[in-house]
C-alpha cells in the first residue's frame, strides 16, 4: 500500500523535471526584465509619459507611441457653503488605444500641460527652476 502512495508522489519528477523548468523560468523572467529596461533607455519618463530622443510621445504602460491629443471632458464637484456644485471641465490629455487609458500631463509640481507646453519644455531644461 505505502510503495503504491509512494509511486504517485512527484519526488522524481521534482528533480528530473522541476529543476530545469525552474531555471528556465528565471532565464525569462530576466530576459524580459532585460528587455524592458533595454526599451525603457531608449526612453525617458517626463510629464507622466515617456518620451523618445526626438520628443516623440510613448505610452509608458505599453510603450506605443501617443498620437491622440484630444480634448477632454468631465465633471469637477466643488463645494459651495453647504450645497455641491457640478462643473465642467476640459481638459487635453493623450488617448493610448492600446490600454484604453487617458494620460494627462503634468509637471513636476502636479500642474497640467498641454503637448505643446511639454515638448517646449524638453527642448530647454535649462529654463526649468
Ligand atoms: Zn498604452
């Protein structure tokens, strides 16, 4: 009974097989985090997005390049006295079609930019205070 229990449990399986999946495992896994800091040196992080060296815009979540500069809506609540007051507010923000996701940017203070702004900016860094 015990050899019949004994045959069914993985103990050989663990070494001849286990091992050489294990490593191999590791092997990708540092290959692709390889690969994407190989990818994240071409580009660099400014404003919320990545940027290439010709100040083209990249999605920084699936690394495709941003084309959509659209203009943006939504609602803002503010409080006034004691009543909640509905405002619209625009906005422009990049579309990335890929994750479906809405990058804004911003600056190092947290204010927004316009793409016009921000590409203005990484070519003078120098006026940057
Ligand atoms: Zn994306």
């Amino acid at each position: 009974m015990t050899f019949v229990i004994a045959s069914f449990l993985p103990s050989e399986n663990l070494i001849y097989w286990g091992l050489p999946l294990f490593s191999t495992a590791l092997i990708a896994v540092a290959g692709f985090r390889g690969w994407r800091k190989h990818l994240h040196r071409r580009f660099f992080f400014r404003f919320n997005i990545l940027w290439d060296k010709k100040s083209q815009p990249f999605c920084p979540g699936c690394l495709s390049p941003l084309t959509d500069w659209q203009k943006l809506s939504s609602w803002k609540f503010a409080n006034l006295g004691s009543r909640t007051v509905r405002n619209r507010i625009t906005y422009q923000a990049f579309l990335c079609r890929k994750c479906r996701k809405i990058l804004r940017l911003t600056d190092e203070d947290g204010f927004e930019l316009t793409f016009a702004q921000a590409r203005e900016r990484l070519r003078s860094p120098a006026d940057e205070s």
